[in-house]
C-alpha cells in the first residue's frame, strides 16, 4: 500500500483461495473511474462505504468482480476490490454487510433488489 496505516486486505477461503482483496490506491496514479465505465459500462450499483463517508461511493461492476471506491466530486479512485463475479445478493452478504444507500448510514439503509 502507498499508505502504511491502510494496509491492503486479502481473504482466503479454506482451500486457500483468493476470495476478496482490497486494493488503496494512491491519488498520483491518475486512476479515475471514467476509466472502469469505458471498460465495463455504467456500475450495477453505488453505495457509500462507511470508512470513506459522504466523500466517496463503492461503484460495484458485478460481472467484472470489481468495485471501485471513488470520490463523488471528481471520479478520483481510492480503493480497488477485487472478488468473483456474484449477484448483488451475494455481493451484499459476502462484501457489502456495512455498504449504505446514503451517506448517513445503517440506520437509513434499505437495499431493495
């Protein structure tokens, strides 16, 4: 990580298996999330990811296995996670449990399919 006290996180399963890793990606990169809808089109969903607040949204592409945490106001990207492609319905049980509609948290959340 370009950022010591934001390490990066990998999951294994119990056969060792990359299941998850969550990349911090550093602002000088020039990475933007323009980049990953003119790879993989419009997100199926954005919600806010509560380490980063109002600031950022998680722009989740199901069918690549990516999720992309970038700020709302200028697309910069900060975090990268990586997982296999799933519905939203396993998304939000395997990674997205603490995800949010809005910037004000659980308390608001209601995930509709």
């Amino acid at each position: 990580s370009y950022y010591p006290a934001q390490q990066q996180q990998i999951i294994l399963d119990k056969k060792n298996v990359v299941t998850f890793v969550k990349e911090y990606v550093d602002y000088r990169t020039g990475d933007v999330l323009s980049n990953y809808t003119a790879k993989y089109g419009d997100p199926d969903f954005s919600l806010y990811e509560p380490e980063t607040g109002d600031v950022s949204k998680i722009n989740v592409f199901l069918k690549a296995g990516i999720g992309v945490i970038a700020r709302i106001d200028e697309g910069v990207v900060e975090q990268k996670w990586y997982f296999q492609p799933m519905t939203r319905e396993e998304f939000m049980r395997s990674w997205g449990r603490d995800l949010y509609n809005n910037s004000r948290g659980r308390d608001s959340f209601k995930f509709s399919q």
